[in-house]
C-alpha cells in the first residue's frame, strides 16, 4: 500500500469522525478569554502588514517596493496613503490597549529599513520601527514580527529578478540579521516569510500580484513570466531564504534573546465534493500541494511525492545540504486561514501537455456561495479545527499560531459588522475545540486591526475591526461591532452566537452597546 492511497483513507477517516462529532461543539456555548490558557502561554491578538497599512513611502528614505504604483482594485487605488500608521502609531497603539490586545502583528518594510536592499540601514526607518516597537512594550503588548509581507523592495527585482534568483537568500539572510541585532531584544517572535505559498502562485502562476509573471495561458495578461515553472523556483528560493535566516538566528541570537522564529502559510479547509473515494483521494492531493509544498520540506526535508512526482523535472531537487538546512528550521508555524474549499477530483488535466501548479494537482476546487451575502466568505464553523488537526496529525502537532483569521466584507460606513462577529466567534470557538482535543495551537490574530489597503481588493474590501475614515484628513478609526465585541471577549466576558451588538451611530470604544437576538436581525 504506498503512501498516497493509505494517507487518503486515513483523512476519509478522519474527517468522517469530525463530522460524525459536530454536535458536540461549542457552537451553542458562551466563550471567554479565560477558555483559553493565560498569557504568555497562549496570546489573543491582530495583525496588518506594513505596506498596507503605514503609508509615507516617499518619507524619510523609503525606497519603493514591488507594491508601489500597482493598481489593484477595481478604482484603481494604490496604497500610498493607507492608514498612515507611520504618523499614527502612537493613537493606534492606544486603541490596540483600548481594545484588550495582547499581542500584535506587524511586518517591517524591507525598503524602508535598508532602502537598496542591500548595505547601508536607513537610520529614520530604524527609528521608526524602535519607537513603534517601545510603544508596542511599554503598553504591555506582545511584538510579532514579519520580515516580508509580499512588498519585496524594487532595487532587488530590478537588479536580478527577486525571488526568482538564488541571489534573494544572501541579500534576505543579511537584512534579516539588521532585525534580529536591532530588534530582538525586544521582539520575541519572528516570521520570516507570510504566506509564500500564495504568493508563489499569485505572482508567478496566475501574474494577479507584482512582479506579474505568467504565461498564457494560465495567467492574466503578463508581459513575461513561465507559469509552469517559476512558481516552483520562487518557492524554493524562499524556503532556502528562510532556513538561511532562521539558521542565523538560532546560532548568533536566540540564546541571548530568548525568542522564536517560524514561517507562515495560508490554508484551505479542503473537503471531498462526493464521498466518492476518488474525491478523498484529491482531497489529500490538494493538502499536499498547497500545504505540503512547505510544510514538507520544513518538516520532513523534501516535497510530497505527488508534488514531486506530478511537477516532474518543473521543480528543483534539493540537495542533501539543502534539505538539512530546511529541515527542522523553525520553532513554530504560523497559519492564515479564512475559508473551505471543496475538491473534486479532475486527473485528466494530468493529460494536458503544458501544465502549471493547478493542473499539477489535478483537481477541481469549489466555493459554496450559496446564502452567502455579497463580498463575504461563507462561515465554516469546523474550519480552523480541521486545519489545527491536519496540522496536528501531519506534522507531529508543532507549536502553532493563527496569524490571520477574519471576515471579508464590501467596505462601507456601517459599524454594524454581525457577520464578522459571527464569523470570528465560530472560528475562535473552533480553534478552541481543536485544542482541547490536544492541538498545540498558541495564539490567534484577526485580519486585521483596521480597514486597510488589501493587496487584492484596494479599499473596496474590509476586514478590520476598525473602520478608517478615508474622506476624514485625519484619517479617523471608529471601532465597529466586532471591535466591541473582541474587546468584551478579551476582557473576560461571555460571549454567545445568538446575540450581537448594535453600535450606536458614531459610538466610540467605550460608547454602550444595546443587545438583541441575532436570529431576530
């Protein structure tokens, strides 16, 4: 029985358990803050990245990244603005307290801190990310912090093409030692790389992100680029960046400074279309390709066998060498995830000629939008408790943080969010199911903080907690029913999923709330 067959009927298995337990969740519960283990054991928190959140990138020495002047909405907005949180971090801080944070997420702008890529460090982008650090600390908040959220700085494409060049792993390992030194005695928990697995794709399959490398006819409308093979090479080229720095920092600093470093992905919930055995078995096909791409090697030292064996002579080999160094070089993982997917099986598309990484998997991947308003993701209850047992039973239960959680909506005026609240008390509700049957899950961030500028969507999507007056000069945050709600849920109070709270018009944090039957809206 080789490896392929036994591990579907193993997840068939399992996943006919987990639904076979549904009823017995914590769906019609209360939740509070003290479910969860006390900090700093387990750390409830949210997140942004600096691109879409700090604005300024002309100031104080920044350099653009691949990200500055692309147009991504549909308004054809850029993120030039954004939340100004360069300016603003003090007040935002303020509310991360207000709210109950107590941890935050952030990413540090390679261009901003070391504006060639490369030498010298740009002493105002230093001070920047120390005052903002400081003021993170001395408010009681835990930094988690990000080296690279997509916004590669623009020098490093232009010179040799970014992540497509083994050159990416000197020049990253190399301003990744400038944070540890400057930052680490502060910032105890590191990221090396978010969500490469969507960016690989995103960038060089489908062309939909900067640089916009594709080639028909799998991608939209790029100038340049091998659908077929430059995913393959930009993942490689970012595991061999984050073990090079995660090396680093395990023999020059973690020592001295106590802290931990990890590597992000982003995760489907994947669920077989049929209970057709073929559905199960390409269910388990598509874990392992957009999962065990990464998880893998940094687990196990090398790519699945269908991943190797379905991309053929398209994906690099690792060396010994390489694969020691990948292997083991992580403390923990971090794990974005917003939605389920269901697959069905489709190994014809294993027939065709010229394939990239979709045809490679050799499935069909399905959205239930059905009931579902508008701009929303559809709410799984059982989706972050499936992933933390993939992940669990996978990959010998590693430490694991949920770095990314969160509604999307069509962003508008309207503080009254239920969905998101809704959708975040049944994703905590599950994580906490996922748990207490033994997950080593520790710690959970919303996506995100406030309303920012989406990489995919500009400003026409909404994820945060905080709504950002874009038509105000001051750019003024209003917290909006979710942002109420965390906070009750942080602070110790019980929550249910059969109420919500109506923000009054204009409230602010500290405004009162009324409350009413969900099921009565």
């Amino acid at each position: 029985m080789d490896r392929l067959f036994f591990d579907s009927i193993l997840l068939i298995f399992v996943l006919n358990l987990c639904f076979a337990l549904m009823g017995l969740g914590l769906t019609t519960q209360k939740l509070s803050r003290d479910d969860f283990p006390p900090k700093p054991h387990f750390v409830f928190g949210s997140g942004t990245s600096a691109f879409q959140v700090e604005g300024a990138e002309a100031e104080d020495g920044r350099t653009p990244s691949i990200w500055d002047g692309v147009a991504q909405s549909v308004k054809n907005e850029r993120g030039v603005d954004c939340c100004d949180g360069y300016h603003k971090y003090k007040e935002d801080v303020q509310l991360m307290v207000a709210t109950g944070l107590e941890a935050y997420r952030f990413s540090i702008s390679w261009s901003r801190l070391i504006p060639n890529g490369r030498g010298s460090v740009n002493p105002k982008g230093l001070q920047f990310y120390n005052n903002f650090i400081n003021e993170l600390v001395s408010n009681g908040i835990q930094p988690h912090a990000t080296l690279i959220h997509y916004d590669l700085p623009q020098a490093l494409e232009d010179e040799y093409g970014g992540w497509l060049n083994g050159k990416i792993v000197k020049d990253f390992t190399a301003y990744a030692d400038v944070c540890f030194r400057e930052f680490g005695d502060r910032v105890s928990y590191w990221v090396t790389i978010n969500e490469a697995n969507v960016y690989a794709l995103g960038a060089y399959d489908l062309g939909i992100f900067p640089p916009r490398r594709c080639s028909a006819p799998f991608g939209i409308s790029c100038k340049a680029g091998n659908s077929s093979t430059e995913p393959y090479i930009v993942a490689h080229n970012a595991l061999l960046a984050h073990a090079s720095a995660a090396r680093l920092y395990k023999r020059k600093y973690q020592l001295t400074q106590q802290g931990f470093i990890g590597f992000n992905i982003f995760m489907y919930r994947f669920v077989p279309f049929t209970n057709a055995t073929k559905d199960a078995i390409a269910t388990q096909r598509a874990y392992d390709f957009y999962v065990g791409w990464f998880m893998d090697p940094l687990v196990f030292g090398d790519y699945p066998d269908v991943v190797k064996r379905n991309a053929g002579t398209r994906i690099p080999s690792f060396t010994p060498e390489e694969s020691k160094l990948v292997k083991g070089s992580w403390d923990f993982f971090g794990l974005n995830h917003y939605n389920t997917l269901y697959v069905r099986d489709d190994l014809d598309r294993l027939k065709m000629k010229q394939r990239d990484f979709s045809m490679d998997m050799a499935v069909k991947l399905i959205l239930d939008w059905d009931g579902v308003p508008p701009g929303e993701f559809p709410i799984d209850p059982y989706g972050t408790r499936i992933c933390l047992e993939y992940i669990k039973q996978h990959y010998g239960n590693p430490p694991v943080f949920i770095h990314e959680n969160g509604q999307k909506t069509f962003r508008n005026a309207s503080l009254n969010d239920a969905s998101r609240m809704k959708y975040l008390e049944s994703y905590i509700g599950s994580m906490l199911e996922a748990m207490r049957n033994g997950s080593n899950t520790k710690g959970y961030f919303t996506w995100s903080f406030m309303d920012l500028f989406e990489l995919f969507g500009g400003y026409e999507s909404s994820y945060g907690l905080y709504y950002v007056d874009l038509d105000n000069p001051n750019l003024t945050r209003y917290p909006k029913l979710s942002a109420h709600w965390y906070s009750s849920f942080l602070k110790g109070g019980r929550t249910n999923p059969r109420e919500m709270a109506v923000v009054e018009k204009d409230s602010f944090l500290h405004s009162k709330t009324s409350y009413a039957s969900y099921f009565d809206q």
